[in-house]
C-alpha cells in the first residue's frame, strides 16, 4: 500500500494546511457524518475529509474511497499517493466525473482551464500545486494522465468496494455515471469460452470435460440459450444426458427446449428418459408431447416453453438467474451489488407509495422473499432481514404473516438482535389467536406449528446464552403453552428440545 505522501502530510504542518486549502483535502475532517460500511465488509478508515461534507476512506487494499454528504460514493485512486495525485492536480475533480480519455485532450484541457480560472482569482493554483507537489514528492501528470487515472479507478468501485449506510443497509450511489456492463455480461463470459471449446470439439470425448461438470455445463447450455446454432444439436444433446444427473433444474428444462426447438421426433426418447429420472423432472416436463408424438409437436411445445420461460436476449432474464450463477462460481461481491440495488429500489418504492404522482403499479414486490434468500445463499443476513421485514409487512393472510414473522425472528436471533426476535415472535403469537382469518386453523397439527414451537425454544436459549434469565423464562413459558396446543406429529422432536432448553433455563439459578 502505497501512502508515503499521507505520512508526509501527517508530519508537515504547512503541508497538511495546503492540501486543506486550496486543494480540500483536510486531515482534520476525517469524520463523515454517518456511520458507513462497505457491502463486503472489508476494512475501511477514514483520513481526511473535504469542505462539502465529503469523507476519503482508504479500504484494505490501500484504495481510497470518497464519499460525499449527498449519498454518491466512488474509488479515486488505488493509492492514498494516487488519490492525492488526482486532487492536487484535478482541484476542481468533482466537475471532472464525466469525463474520461474518450473525451480527447482538448475537451479536458478546456473544461480544466474553466474550472481553475475561477480558482485563480481567489489564490496562485499553479505555483501552490507545484509546492504542495514538491513537498509530499508526487510526479507531474498532465491533465489527460489524471483523467485517466480516475476514470480506471472509478470504474472499480462496484463491486468490491460499494459503501452501505451502516444503520439501514442501503447503498450509496455511484459518484459517476459512467457505463459499466450488465451483470450478466461477466457471469456468462465462462459459458460462452466453453461453448466455443464445446463446438470446436469432436463428439462426446471432447465434450465431457464440461458436460461431467456441473457448473460449466449450466453456464454453457445458458451461453447456448442466447447464442443458438443448428449444429448444436448434438452436443445439446449430450449436455442433457448429464444435467439430469441434477434432477430438475432450469438448465435442464431449458437444455430440453433447446433441444426440441430442432423439431425432431427422433430426440422424444431421450427427452422422455431425461424426464422419468426422478419425480422432480418428471413434474417439471410433465407437459412433454408423448412418445409417438410428430416432430412438429415436439417444436410447438419448445416454442412454448421458450417464449414463456426463457427467450434469446440475457437481458430479459429474472435477475436471479445471474446473481446465482455468480455465487456459484465465486463472484460474490458481484452478485451482492445486484441484490442490494434491486432491494434498495423496492424499498424506495415502498416508501413512495401513496405520494402524489407516484404509481403503485409501477413497483413490483415480488422479489422480496427471494431477496431475503439470496442474501441467506451469500451469508449476508443483515440484508436478508431487511429485505425480511419489508416482506412481512406486505403479507395479507395470517399464514403468510406468521411464516414471514417466524422467517424474521430467525434471522434476528442469529444477527443477536434479541430483544427485536422476541418482540416479533409476540406479534406472530398475536396473529395465532386472531379468529378472523381462517388460513392459520390447521396451525397445530403441521409443520409450521413445529417451526413455530422450535423457533421459540430457540430464541429462549439465545436468551440464557445472554444472561438474560427474566426474558428466557417469559418466552420458555410462552414456547410451552405452543407445544401444548400441538398435535402428536407436529409435536414431534419438540418435547426433547422443550427439556433441554427449560434445564439450560433453570441453570440460570
């Protein structure tokens, strides 16, 4: 990590005083006004600060990150030198966020030479750049150099380095617009090389290398869905063989239409033994035409099944599809972005339903609960909650409340927000004793009365891990008085459960 200029400015006075004024970069404002975090929990420390408001933190791997009072957040330099670089020859770089090489010398030069002839009015900015250059030993770079090293570094700010309001969960926006490329741009760019190797091979030797590996072979039959070809076929085929060893997947449903799209009656027995591998796929191709079927059939229910489910543009794709062939091949932080700005424009629209102008039709709530499941994939369960606990408050049955209050006091008791899961678990146990809503009647012969007494028993626990006696015996009674009300296979496993957290509760003397 380069950072000898910030060692200088901490030991320099007159230095530190400079880069203040003119140049906005204070040592002494290295506070920002929120407690911030970065989405992927890397460590972030703040250093100086700016007369707007505006924090620079430096992240782990020595980059610095500015943030401003405005919620826009964006990487300036892969260095604190790099960073000071930028501000002391780019003092008015806030102005400067459009630009990049693209635009050519004489559109930077002239919008630099704009900015600084106001500045020159008020002090000397050529003769204090170069002092504060020569005293903190930074190189002389033309505009056009810095424009460049800022553009690079901006573009690296997502994913790796997305800042989060560390309270509520949400995301600063990006400082610059500039264009990057859709998610699902890198997460296929794997498919779409072994699709290549894949039509450069000749037959099924060639082809097993990915075929008999699980993710390689979904991403190529997804490179396949957006890149088709006639003379596929074959290897299709041969895809297919092995992604029903995966009992039914969307990869196998799609490998399937694909397949069929070619119209040929000859491939209905493959896709009738692809569909009889187990009771998961048969369900999922139970519409396949039968066996004696005519090949143009076969291609009528592929063209169906492509049109409803999947089609040729990746950009039409559910946003799920990317952010979980990006977790499984490791590109976490990647996916992570997706989500949380996906789960930040649902809340936004949440928040602006019933203002004036405001459309609800325009907001679609439907992917809070795999949100909250996503981020449980990817461990983040302070998100997972937040997008929880907008999706309780959508629910309009009392089954659907209760699952989504239990699914929440879960995700509260393992973030150790205790008083917050037992305090959930009273408005679930609320809704229980409701008898205007019919959908909860069965509650305590099935699972979810089960689910209900576990979790209970689980959060009391948590409460005597705590020291926390008054409120674990509150909630054990209240755990008890549910397990009495279940029947004998919902109650089943509980009674054990029930004994060893009354033992550890009455441990607490």
């Amino acid at each position: 990590m380069t950072d000898h200029a910030l060692r200088l400015l901490r030991q320099s006075r007159s230095a530190a005083e400079l880069a203040a004024f003119p140049f906005d970069f204070d040592l002494d404002r290295a506070e920002h006004g929120e407690e911030v975090g970065l989405a992927s929990g890397g460590e972030l420390t703040p250093v100086a600060g700016d007369g707007t408001g505006g924090t620079f933190f430096v992240c782990a791997d020595g980059s610095v990150l500015y943030a401003d009072s405005e919620g826009s957040a964006g990487i300036i330099g892969s260095s604190v030198d790099e960073a000071l670089e930028t501000v002391i020859g780019l003092p008015g770089w806030r102005d400067y966020l459009d630009l990049s090489p693209a635009d050519g010398t004489e559109k930077i030069l002239a919008r630099m030479a704009e900015t600084e002839q106001e500045m020159r009015e008020d002090f000397d900015v050529d003769a204090e750049r170069a002092a504060l250059r020569g005293a903190l030993g930074l190189p002389e770079r033309s505009p056009v150099e810095l424009i460049g090293m800022l553009h690079k570094a901006l573009l690296r700010t997502e994913p790796d380095f997305l800042l989060l309001n560390a309270e509520e969960g949400g995301a600063y926006e990006l400082l610059d617009r500039h264009p990057r490329p859709p998610l699902w741009e890198p997460v296929l760019a794997r498919g779409r090389a072994d699709l290549a190797v894949l039509r450069a091979g000749d037959g099924p030797a060639a082809w097993d290398a990915v075929a008999r590996d699980p993710l390689r072979r979904r991403l190529a039959l997804r490179a396949a869905q957006f890149d088709r070809a006639e003379s596929d076929l074959d290897l299709l085929r041969h895809l297919v063989r092995y992604e029903a060893e995966s009992s039914m997947t969307d990869e196998l449903r799609l490998g399937a239409v694909l397949v069929g799209l070619h119209g040929l009656a000859e491939d209905l027995p493959l896709l009738h033994e692809v569909r009889d591998t187990d009771f998961d796929t048969a369900c999922g191709l139970s519409e396949l035409p039968g066996s004696g079927a005519p090949g143009a059939e076969l291609r009528q229910w592929a063209l169906d099944m492509d049109a409803s489910m999947f089609g040729t543009d990746p950009a039409d794709e559910p946003l799920f599809t990317w952010t979980e062939l990006a977790r499984d091949q490791g590109m976490t932080e990647l996916a992570r972005v997706a989500l949380i700005r996906l789960l930040d424009e649902i809340e936004l629209g949440l928040y602006q339903l019933g203002r004036p102008g405001w459309a609800p039709e325009a907001l679609d709530t439907s992917p809070l609960r795999g949100l909250s499941r996503e981020f449980q994939e990817l461990s983040d369960r302070f998100q997972a909650l937040r997008a929880q606990r907008l999706f309780v408050g959508l629910q309009d049955t009392a089954w659907a409340r209760v699952s989504a209050r239990l699914d929440q006091a879960r995700l509260e008791r393992e973030l150790g927000q205790l008083p917050q899961a037992t305090a959930t678990l009273e408005s679930l146990r609320a809704i229980l004793t409701d008898p205007r809503d019919t959908s909860l009647r069965l509650w305590h012969g099935v699972n979810l009365g089960r689910y209900i007494a576990e979790e209970h028993y689980a959060l009391t626990r948590a409460l005597a891990d705590a020291d926390l006696p008054e409120e674990a015996r509150v909630l054990l009674a209240h755990a008890d008085a549910i397990l009495g009300e279940l029947s004998g296979n919902a109650a089943t496993g509980v009674r054990e459960l029930a004994e060893e957290t009354a033992e550890r509760v009455r441990d607490l003397g």
